[in-house]
C-alpha cells in the first residue's frame, strides 16, 4: 500500500504542521504541533507515533522533523490533491467547493489513477485556484492502445 493510502487525515494534518513549525536546525515541539492541530498534547503524540514508525517523521534533540520520506510524502499529496481538484473543477464543481470535495478522496486515490487523471486532462499545470501542479511522471502512451 503507497505511504499516502496509509495515512489518516490527522496524521496527513500533523505532517503539515510539523513542515510550517519546524527550522532547518530545530525540529517542531509537540507543543507547538498540538496548538497548531488544536489538540491536547496527548493527542497530538497519538498522530504522531504511527508518522515515526512509518518513516515519515523523526525525533531530534526532543522535537520532531521531517524525514526526507517524510517531504517527499508531502509533495506528493499536493500532487494528489491538485489534480483531484482539477477533475471535479472540469466537472464543473466551483472553484469554492473543490478543495474540501478533493479532501475527500486525495488520500485514498493511487498514485498510478492519479496520473491517468492528470493525463486524461492533458496535464494541467496549476490547479483552480492557481497553485502549480508538478510534472507528472506518467510514462506516455499506456491509454491509447488500451480502453
Ligand atoms: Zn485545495
Ligand atoms: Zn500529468
């Protein structure tokens, strides 16, 4: 199962607030994730334990970083997500509304239906509200001679 499938929204929720807390030479306190989260320190840790034994996250001199897995994790879900909002946003969903209906499915979605999604919509490069969606690594030509 691909690292993203495996992650709860929480967790998904505490890796980015790891990301805007920490410095490149100081990691993150959990007392400085769980405000962010808007959770007690105690449930804080309960997102964060399952992100350590996962490889995402690591301790350092009392705080919490990012692994590199744990970046790469991140940069992949915005990948996830973008292009889902792009589809609903082509389906005609309002640019308001996308978002929250791509946080529905960005996690649980492979990366492999990610990238015939991004294809079968010729590649965008930004998402509706204007956010850059990488390159995709889709190799060229697996959906002509299928379907
Ligand atoms: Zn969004
Ligand atoms: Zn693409």
């Amino acid at each position: 199962m691909e690292t993203l499938q495996r992650l709860t929204r929480r967790q998904l929720d505490t890796l980015r607030a790891i990301r805007s807390q920490e410095t490149p030479d100081r990691g993150a306190s959990l007392k400085l994730i769980a405000a962010s989260l808007r959770l007690t320190p105690p449930s804080a840790l309960g997102h964060l334990t399952p992100l350590e034994q996962l490889g995402l996250v690591e301790r350092y001199r009392g705080k919490s970083r990012l692994t590199g897995k744990g970046r790469s994790t991140l940069v992949e879900y915005q990948r996830h997500h973008r292009v889902v909002e792009t589809l609903f946003g082509n389906l005609g969903l309002a640019p308001k509304d996308v978002c929250a209906a791509a946080r529905e499915i960005d996690l649980a979605i492979s990366h492999r239906t990610v990238e015939e999604v991004c294809r079968a919509q010729r590649h965008p490069t930004s998402c509706p509200h204007g956010a850059p969606i990488a390159p995709c690594r889709a190799p060229a030509g697996r959906t002509a001679s299928a379907a």
